[in-house]
C-alpha cells in the first residue's frame, strides 16, 4: 500500500516550472525525478508566507515510520489558485508527490497532493 | 460668483476628460502601449555575465539560506529578486513618478519622473533611488542608493553602495511586458554588466492580496542544522538584540 | 493606414488631456478638493467609547508588548495603528480603485471603487477589504475581512472575522484631511462602536523611503524578562517553526 | 559632573507630542518628568525600525556605573528629521535627556542629546 515511486515526467515539469513562488527552486534541483508517498498522513498545514508548509509522517514498507516536511508556495500563492488552508486536516490520509531537497532528508518540495476523495490537486 | 465659475468650469474639463479618456480607449489603444495595469509572471529567463570575482566566489561558498537570505525571516528581497517572484506586480504611471507596487512582500518602489536627484544624505536601501527617463517607448530606469543583498537564491552578492547600480528597461507590446535588467557591481561581477530578462503578461482585473509574512512561522527561516545544536542556538540568539538586565 | 490613424488620434487625445488637466489645475482647484497626494499626521486625536468588554479587559490585562504586539517583530500592525503612525502616507485615486500607500511598514491598502463586493473565499489579512463610496465629497470606506488585531499599544484586541469591521470616513478640506475610524466588535467593544479622529497635513514633495525592518535587528522584540529566563527561551523558541532532525 | 537632573517642561512636550514615530507611547507616559543623564558615553546607535536604539553607560555621583537604553524614532523617521546614523560615535561623552520607561529600569524615550560639540539635537 505504501509505495515511493520514482516517476520522469518531464513534459509536466516545463509546465509547472514557473510555479515557485519566491525562491527559484535551487535547493530542489532534480524536478524530473518525482517522489510519490502513498499512504502519508496529514500533521498540519502551515498556511503561511513566504512559504507554505506541509507536516506529515509516513512509514514505509519496511514499516519505519517518520515525520517528513513538504514545502510550499506562499499562502498568498496558494490562495490565487484556489488552494485554501481547509484543502487537507490533520489525520488525513493523502499521497504526497514531489522532489528532493538537495541536502536535507525527508523535505520535499510538493507539487501535488492526492485528497482522501480521490482528487489529484496540483499545488502552484 | 468666482466658485460657480470654477464649479462650471470643473463641470467643463469633467466633460472633455471624459471624452478623451474615451478616445483614448477607442479599440483598447492606449491598453496597448501603457506600463499602467497589473503584470504576472511569464517567463524568468536566466542571468547572463553572472561571473563572480574570487571575493564573490568566497561569499558564495560560504552562503547559507537559512541565516544569510532576510526573506526567509520575512524582509523584503532587493529589486531582481522581487521582480523574480510569482505574486503580481502593479504599475500606475503619475507625472511627477511611477510607482512599481509588488504583490511579493508589500514592495513599493518609487521611480522619479521629474528629473529630481537623490539627496546628498539619502540612506541606502534594498529598493534604492530610481530616475526613470523615456528612451521611445521604452521606460529606462536607473536605481542606485541600493544595500547590499543577494542577486539569487544561492547567494550572489551584490555590493549596493556608490559604484554599484541597476539598470532596468521596460517595453510592453500588447499584453506582453519584457523588462531587461543590467547590473553593475565591479566587486562582485567579473565582466563589465550582468543581465536578466523577465517577461510578463498583462493580467486583467488582478486582484492583489496583503503579503503578510511573520518571522514567527516563516519557513524556512531556522538554526543551520549542524553537529552542534546548542553552539549554533546560541550564536543565533546572539544576532538578536541583547536583553538588558 | 489604420495605424496612422490611431496614431493621429493619440496625439490628438494628448492634446486635449493635457489642456483638460491645465484647466483642471487652475488656481489649484483640483488639488483643494482631492484626497490625491502625500498627507502626514496633524493631530492623532483619542479613542471614544473604547469600553472593554469582560473578555477584551482579560485580554488587555495578559498584554505584553515584546510578545504580543507584531510590529516589535517588524510585522505590519493593522489598519487604525498604521494610521495613527508619523510617516506620511500618500493617496492615489483611480477609477476603480484607492491606493492608501504608508510608509510605515510599507502597507499597501486597495480601496474598491467599482462596487466589486469581496469574493466568498477571501482570506482574513490585517488590511481586509476594503469598499469605498463617495457621500457627496467624503470618501465612506468599509472594511471586512480582517484579522484579529490590536486597536492601541496597550493591546485592545480586535476581534476581525465577519462580525467586526470598521468604517472611515475621509473629508478634505483645503490642505486638511480629516479621517474618522468607527470600529465595530460586539466581542470586544461594550458600546455599538468606538470611534477616534485623525487630522493630517497635506506634504507637498513628499518623499518617500522603504520601510526596511528586520526582525533580527528590531529593538523591542524580545523575551519576556521574566525570573526564570532559561524557561522563557524555550518557551520562545516553541514559537518558532520546528526543526526536523 | 554627572547630574541626574529631574525637570518639568510642560511646554517642550506638548510640541513634541506627536514625535512618537510607532507607538503612542503609552510604555513612557510621563512626558512632563525628563531624565536628564550627564556625561554618558555612548556605545552603540541602532539606526533601525520600527525603533532606533541608543545603548550607552551613565555613571551616577556614588561612582556606580550601569548600561542604559534608550529608545528613539524609527530611522526613516530619523532621516525624515535630519537625523543620521552618523550623529555619535562609541566612546562619544553626551547628555542624554528623556523620559523614562513605566517598567523598565534604566530605559529612556530618548527627547533630545547634547553632543560632545555643546550643540542639542532634539529626536523626533
């Protein structure tokens, strides 16, 4: 059930190169390779500038389980796309999609998130 | 008698005003040409000549985000860096100024159109001094006065200071605004300039949100995680003003 | 030949702009009665029927300062406590829109002139939003969609959300500009309303500087002096974003 | 030499009542008493906002010497004054005149200083 997945979906990227918000993206530099965690669940939603926040644990298949963080675009960012601080609640259990941060382990920065009812939401 | 006929007369130059505004509208003519209006994001480009001398190659080295970039702790990047940000920005052409208002971190430049020079005591600051000329139809604004602060988000250093200014060409057409940015930094830049062009679209009926920003729950604004916690604890706190007994 | 054609009609236009705004300008009569321009405090006036309620006088009681008040930490304080600040501020009226511009902490508010109401969705800020409507010659603002906030430096608390708003009214007279801010909070205020008056100096060639403040330098922003200030460190420090391991 | 001197200058302050750049000044409230503080050496200016800061040392006719704080206007609100960042130096010997603070010991509104030349500038 929980899965990291090691997906290249290049043609995606272009598109969503423009996406972040304030820094250029320099501490996540490999946006071909994206991380898919099945099966996270939600901590908290820090709904905040200059960068949004995502606090959620996961535990793979091995059963070890630990606290990640996804970064995001900036709550004003978040808001021109229609992603409210309501898009996720704590204990909800979500996929998380996104690429590495360059030195710190278990930080990503999110490009979408998997809501409990199914729906695929891109973030900007 | 004198306020009846300035009263007819406002009345009047209301009239005329009105019909000119509405030429001037006429299949959207002066939309075309005009800087004034909201303008998102399109395409960032990349730098061009950004060659650090050995000096900027060192602050480079040595750069960390998390204590060395002031927007993570909520204050406001200097001109490319906000110019870089997704949020919209809006321009509103006055005669005597135009005014830049970023979304990004409530940044309000001024760009004097009157010819007026900065003061002899003007402080330095992360916006600057802007004189703003009309070359054609192209607006060219020339920004000293500038702090030191960061060209990118690894670290660039800029020297801001007397020697050190920014060059910025705007031109729309149509719906498409290009802004050209030349830096000149003999401390930090190996080469003569370093250039940057942004592109962006006009963005119709922009709403604009309050870019609020709190150093208590910033991202990404924390202690360098290294072996020694406790050291770096306290060399942040000493950054702090010191508490009197 | 279209082009040529809209080309005449543009320098045509020009023209009867800039003698529409000469007339305009005559004996200053535009300038007397517009809200336009760069205005700095005259007179801060005081609070009316600033009555705590029993919650708000639990709330004044806890207040202090270097924790509760965000602008120590450069964070800009909301709309009544900018208001009431020393650095001038300017106005610049649009057809569909007001900008309010202080320098004080850079606040940017965007009055509405077009009617557009605040869509369902809009999050809470500490500038809200804002509609405005002229009442003869005296700009009426309403303000929803606000955070909680403080009223004074002692820390009334204003309560924001859908039940609180605050209305102003801007009346010109010569180089006096008058504002009366009406705060509505049935959590907080005992009365219906409270209400104070500012009166501000028109400042011609204004000048205008950046607001830069950071919250590592900012005086004022610190811990709690407390006798145990070990506890209160970490105690601070738990208001900071978490550092993962 | 070094006199603490306590004055009522009724008159002076109702000029400088607005001078308060950020807060109204509710943490100084007695603007009729001011501090007059001789021979203190300076040691640091903060040019800052939203307050300036004035860090000096004052030592008092029992030969006590102690650090004192004094807070000042925002520095746009100084440069708006003719206030620079220049205006003393670490080391300078002033007199610092201002009001205290209603909890703070040895915290000054800082109103004016005599510098070392005998000229006295009064701080917005």
């Amino acid at each position: 059930m929980k899965t990291a997945t090691i997906g290249t979906l290049a043609a995606f990227f272009v598109i969503n190169t423009l996406a972040f918000a304030h820094h250029g993206g320099s501490m996540y530099p490999d946006r071909e390779t994206v991380v898919i965690l099945e099966g996270a669940i939600i901590d908290e939603l820090l709904y905040v500038n200059p960068h949004g926040r995502l606090l959620f644990s996961w535990t793979d298949d091995n059963g070890a389980n630990a606290e990640w963080e996804g970064e995001l675009s900036g709550s004003t960012e978040l808001v021109r796309s229609g992603v409210f601080s309501d898009l996720v609640q704590s204990g909800d259990q979500v996929t998380v999609k996104g690429w590495s941060h360059n030195s710190i382990p278990r930080n990503l920065r999110v490009s979408s998130i998997v809501l409990p009812d199914g729906r695929e939401v891109s973030l900007p | 008698m004198k306020q009846q006929f300035f009263n007819n007369l406002k009345n009047i130059s209301h009239s005329i005003l009105l019909i000119t505004l509405s030429i001037l509208t006429i299949n959207g003519y002066a939309q075309e040409t005009s800087l004034s209006g909201a303008w998102v994001m399109d395409d960032r480009g990349s730098w061009t000549g950004l060659l650090p001398t050995n000096s900027a190659q060192e602050v480079l080295a040595a750069f960390d985000p998390s204590t060395g970039d002031p927007s993570m702790r909520c204050v406001a990047p200097a001109l490319i860096r906000t110019a870089e940000s997704a949020p919209p920005f809006e321009i509103i052409e006055q005669n005597h100024q135009i005014l830049i208002i970023y979304e990004s971190f409530n940044v309000v430049r001024r760009v004097n159109m009157d010819g007026r020079k900065a003061p002899e005591w003007l402080p330095l600051s992360p916006v600057g001094y802007s004189v703003g000329t009309w070359q054609g139809d192209e607006l060219v604004i020339e920004t000293t006065h500038l702090t030191p602060h960061l060209l990118n988000d690894d670290g660039f250093p800029f020297d801001g200071g007397s020697d050190a200014r920014i060059i910025e060409k705007y031109k729309v057409t149509g719906d498409r605004l290009e802004v050209e940015f030349s830096v000149e930094d003999p401390t930090n830049l190996q080469g003569e300039m370093a250039t940057r062009i942004f592109t962006y679209d006009r963005l119709p009926d922009a709403m604009f949100f309050h870019y609020h920003c709190d150093p208590l729950d910033a991202t990404g604004w924390r202690l360098p995680t290294t072996e020694n916690p406790l050291r770096d604890l306290l060399q942040w706190l000493e950054l702090r003003p010191s508490i009197p007994e």
